[in-house]
C-alpha cells in the first residue's frame, strides 16, 4: 500500500469523523426524544394529520386554568386554623398579632377558625383585634391571645383541595378525537392533551427513548449523507479540503445548537433563530448552490424537532432563497442591511400566507410573531462579525476582503506604482484583461480583478530587471547568461510569495501570485540558449517556473491575461488579424504545454476568453483619426 493511498484513507477517515461528530452533536441537542406522541396543535388552527381515534379508555384532564379556577373557588370561604395560646388566658377580646393579621388580609382571607376541645368556631376578621386595635378600645395593653396552627391548617386544605377531581370526563376506546381540517376547539385541544399525558403515563419509558434515539440518527445521518453526496459529486474540491468539510460542518452545528438550545430552555419561538446565517456564510466563501444546500439541510435537520414541521420547512426554504439570491456578493455593509429585510420581509409574507391558508382568518395570526421576525432580520446583521471570525479561523477570503485590497492606495500597490511603474501599468491592464474574462466565462470577478493587481509584485525587490520598467533601453539581463537571466526572472513569483506572507495576503491571492506563469519556460532565455548550442541536449529545468500550474479558472485567467497583455505590447500595428494571430497563437501554446490540465476550463472556456481577449485588445488599440494642422493661421 503506497504512501499517497494511506494518506488519502487517513484523510477520509478524518472527515467521516467529522460528519459522525456532528449526527452524534445533533442528537445529543435535541430536546426531545419522547416520540409516543408526535403531534402538535394550537386552538383555533386546523388539525393537520390523518383521522385520530382513541386506541384505548383514557380520562379527560383538567387543564391547570380549570384546577387552579376551582382551587380559588374552594378556598374561597376557607378559614386558616388558630388556637388559643394557653389553657389560662381570657377567651375574649380575640387579639392576634399585627404581623399576622397583615398575612391574612394578603392571603385574601375573610375569616378564621378558632379550635377549642377540637371545636371550632368562626370568626370574621372585623371581630378580630390586634393589639393597637385592642388598646384603643380598652384603653390598656392585652397581648396577642391567638397563635396560628399551621399544621391542621394545611391538613384541612389538602383535605379539601383533595376533594377536586383532576379529570373532566372520558374517552371510550374507538371514539373519535378529531379530523384533518377540523378547526382545533378548546375541548379538542384538552382531549388531545389528556391523551398525550395518558400515553406518556403508559409509556415504557426506555425502550421508546433508545428507540427515538435510533430513529433520530438515522434519519440525521441520511440527511448529511445526502450533503456529503453533494460535495463529493458537484464541488469536489470542497469535498477535499479537510478546511472546508469542517466549516460546513461547524457553520451548521452552530445553528442547530441554537435552535436546540431555545426549543428546550426557553419559550421563544423557533424564528427567531437566525437560520440565514448558514445560507448568508456559506455564499460569501464560496457559491450560492452549495450554500442554498447547506441550508436545506440544516433546516431538514431542525425540523425533526419542531412543533410544526411542514409549516416550518416551507418559511425556511423560502428565506434560504432570499439570502442567497439577495446577497451575490458582501462588498458592502449595506448590502447585508437590505438582505435582513428582504428577510423580514419574506418571514411575515410566509407566515401570513400559510396561516390563511390553512385557517381562512385574519384572526389566527399572531401579531408577537412578527416581533420575532424583526429580531430575527436584527441577527442576521450581526452575522458580519462572524463572516470576519470565519475568514480569520479557516484562511477564506470574502467578498468585503477583496474589495479592500482592491483600493490602489494601499500600502503595497501604492509601492508597486511609485518603484515599478511599468509593472503596475501592466498589472492594471491585466486586470482589465482578466475582469472581462471572468464575466464571460462565469468566474468571480473580483478575486480576478484583485489578483491581477498583485500577481506580480514579487518585481518590486529588482524592477530594473523587467523590460516595463526600463525607461532607456538599456536591459542589464542582457548582459548576463541565459542562465542567470532566466533565475532572476523565474525569482519575481518566488519574491511576491515572500511580500504576500509580509503583507498579510489571502491564500486565493498567493495561491494566483505562485500560479500565474505556471512551470512554463522563460521562453526568451531558453531560446536564445538553444540557438546557441545546436544539436545539444539542453536541460529544461533552469528555464522553468517551479509552479504549481493553475487549478482554478481564476488562476488559468491570470496566466492568459498576463501573457497576452505582454504580447500584445510586442506588436508593431494592432489590426484584427495581428491581434487574432497573437491571441490565438499564445493561448494555444499554454494548452499545449498543457499549463490548464488541472482547471476546470472547457474547450468553450477557452475560445471565450481567446474573443473577449480579441475584442478587448482591439478596442484598446483602435484606430484614431489624425487632426490636420491649420496652414493658414494668422499670426499677430
């Protein structure tokens, strides 16, 4: 067994791990696993199952309103229990303390029993003095004679709130409960809830929760399945990077422990988890498919937990749909501020819709709900600092990113124009170059327009080196062998690796910088060796870029663009046939020297970009009419 292969067994051990990791997390937050009853209903909206008939007798519950309505009605003229406080005192005036007669009025209490030879006599609480109130009739000072029996107090309560039956009625075996599309009345709701607690009283407790557990993994891990097919099948090269298998993962975990957390610990609705974080991330590093599939498996996940899975699924899609499609690129802040409320937006129209839907009433909608979307579209602006933790922890590149390093006034690029002008002439122009390619062929435009301004900033460290920056004519490369001319110029990529990793780069952007010329030969160099030594063996080596060669279109559009821009400057007249010529002379060069053979680039690809190149490079170099001079002007 080779290397290589131990290596790539290691590596798909690592992310099967990580993908059990998450079911295994998954399970665990879910807040739930009593599946006895797996209905959810609300008074007022429609029953949205099959035919429901009782399988067995079952009583009918009281709800807590009706128990604790009827425990304020018995304990109404309820008396609390005292007793004298010795055999001697006088039976009359009846004094209590100021303290407890303070706690009798706030207990709502009229009246108590006084015991004497367990007989029990009772009086008002007018009839009853405290010790002030004592005093000012009597006109001198009598002590508190009464003292609280707090235990036959709560023994006659208990005694009598006993007395209160907890149930209301029953349900015969074989009796109808309620019917799909039956609006669910207050007395449906209690019947169905008595039948929730009945099951749940004869459940066996732990055979159904090890079973529960067992379905919610597997129906789980069927749904990263699909995921992980996804990215094996459609975005290989998601698949392959460790980096990127981890942040789906870690994105995703992080939703439904949040959706978890708040089913089980708090009674805030679902939707006010902002579950357009996934959708929103996930497209700002990488592409809207892969981030509307990554959503929908999140919320498939989730829905195995919520009350009303269906009504659920469908708002969520929706709002998947909108993030992404609402947010192609994050250039600007303002851009997310309109995503919230495009989500907002979508939230209120969703929910409204299915509610009339199913109801047919205004009055079935819950006004708070919209509240919880509001702060849901509030979240969803905080998502900004995670996008920046995101791109620190796992070396991606945003959108927000790019855009900063476009800014010419930056440190390095305000160097490359004022040490190297020519070079940063030629970079502009491959810019051009490369932006127009990358909209043809469907290639992200502003990773192409930004590493096209640094690909070659390793010619900052010996600028008189490089023809565009010779002002005289004069070129010291000239004067060296074609061996060390040919590793000063291979240098320049090697060089703007080391300023890159100064500079705080990207990886996409070192990633074009080390690309751009491939492990092509210094054609020039290795030329002028070759004519010089006829009928010799020559060793191609010194003569080539160390690479790597382009894996991704945007580094195959860097290469193209920087060698026809090059080119195009060694033409003497730009007509469409010269420029056609050069275009297609150059680019079939780097096919045949194989430089794409690990991009994705089609033969289409690659006969766009020859046009867009074509095109371009004609309307740079087109044709100006000449102004005649004045011949007989008249001179003062």
């Amino acid at each position: 067994m080779t290397e290589q292969h131990i290596t790539s067994i290691t590596r798909n051990s690592i992310r099967i791990s990580i993908f059990v990791v998450l079911a295994a997390l998954t399970v665990y937050l879910f807040p739930h696993y009593d599946k006895s009853f797996h209905y959810y209903s609300e008074i007022g909206k429609p029953w949205g199952y099959e035919l429901m008939t009782a399988e067995f007798d079952f009583p009918i519950y009281k709800s807590d309103e009706q128990l604790h309505h009827e425990q304020a009605e018995l304990l109404k003229d309820f008396a609390p229990c005292y007793v004298y406080t010795s055999k001697e005192v006088a039976r009359h005036p009846l004094v209590i303390s100021r303290q407890e007669m303070e706690n009798l009025k706030s207990n709502g209490y009229q009246s108590i029993a006084v015991l004497e030879n367990k007989i029990s006599t009772t009086y008002p609480l007018d009839k009853i003095l405290t010790p002030k109130s004592a005093y000012e009739v009597y006109k001198h000072e009598i002590i508190p004679n009464l003292k609280a029996d707090t235990a036959t107090t709560n023994q006659l309560k208990a005694d009598l709130l006993a007395t209160i039956l907890p149930t209301c009625g029953m349900v015969q075996k074989g009796e109808k409960i309620i019917d799909r599309g039956e609006i669910v009345t207050e007395r449906d709701y209690q019947i169905l809830q008595s039948l929730k607690l009945a099951l749940e009283k004869e459940n066996k407790t732990y055979q159904r929760h090890a079973w529960g557990i067992v379905g919610d993994s597997a129906i789980v891990c069927i749904f990263i399945l699909m995921f992980v097919l996804y990215l094996f099948v459609f975005r290989r090269v998601y698949y392959d990077s460790l980096s990127n298998v981890l942040f789906f993962c870690l994105i995703s975990s992080l939703i439904i422990a949040l959706a978890c957390i708040t089913l089980r610990y708090t009674e805030l609705s679902i939707y006010v988890v902002p579950f357009a974080w996934v959708p929103i991330i996930t497209r700002v590093f990488f592409d809207s498919r892969t981030a509307l599939f990554l959503h929908l498996t999140t919320i498939f996940i989730v829905s195995l937990t919520v009350p009303t899975p269906v009504e659920f699924l469908v708002i969520q899609t929706a709002v998947g749909m909108v993030a992404v499609a609402s947010l192609r690129d994050l250039c600007k802040r303002a851009q997310l501020a309109q995503t919230a409320l495009c989500i907002i937006l979508m939230y209120s129209a969703a929910y409204s819709g299915i509610i009339l839907s199913e109801v047919g009433n205004l009055s079935a909608i819950e006004p708070k709900m919209y509240l919880y979307f509001l702060c849901n579209g509030i979240l969803v602006l905080f998502v900004y600092g995670l996008i920046y933790l995101f791109e620190k922890i796992f070396n991606l590149v945003s959108a927000v990113t790019l855009v900063e390093l476009n800014d010419i006034n930056s440190t390095l690029l305000h160097e490359l124009a004022d040490k190297a002008e020519g070079t940063f002439q030629h970079s502009l122009q491959v810019s051009n170059l490369a932006t127009e390619a990358a909209k043809k062929i469907g290639a992200n435009v502003l990773l192409v327009r930004t590493g096209a301004f640094y690909h070659d900033i390793g010619k900052l460290q010996h600028p008189e080196y490089f023809t565009e920056n010779q002002q005289d004519g004069h070129n010291p490369l000239l004067e060296l062998s074609p061996q060390e001319a040919a590793k000063i110029i291979i240098a320049h990529t090697t060089d703007g690796l080391q300023l890159a990793h100064q500079h705080h780069l990207p990886p996409s952007i070192t990633h074009l910088i080390a690309s751009h010329h491939g492990n092509s030969l210094v054609r020039y160099f290795y030329t002028t060796y070759a004519n010089a030594h006829p009928g010799e063996t020559i060793d191609e080596t010194p003569f080539r870029y160390a690479g790597p060669k382009p894996a991704t279109k945007e580094e195959a559009i860097i290469m193209m663009s920087d060698v026809i821009e090059a080119c195009s400057r060694t033409l003497k007249t730009y007509t469409e046939e010269n420029i056609a010529s050069l275009v297609n002379t150059m680019i079939d060069q780097l096919v045949a020297d194989k430089q794409f053979a690990e991009t994705p680039l089609s033969f289409k690809d690659v006969e766009d970009i020859k046009q867009v190149f074509i095109d371009k490079l004609k309307a740079i170099n087109h044709h100006r009419i000449k102004y005649p001079t004045l011949q007989n002007e008249k001179r003062e």
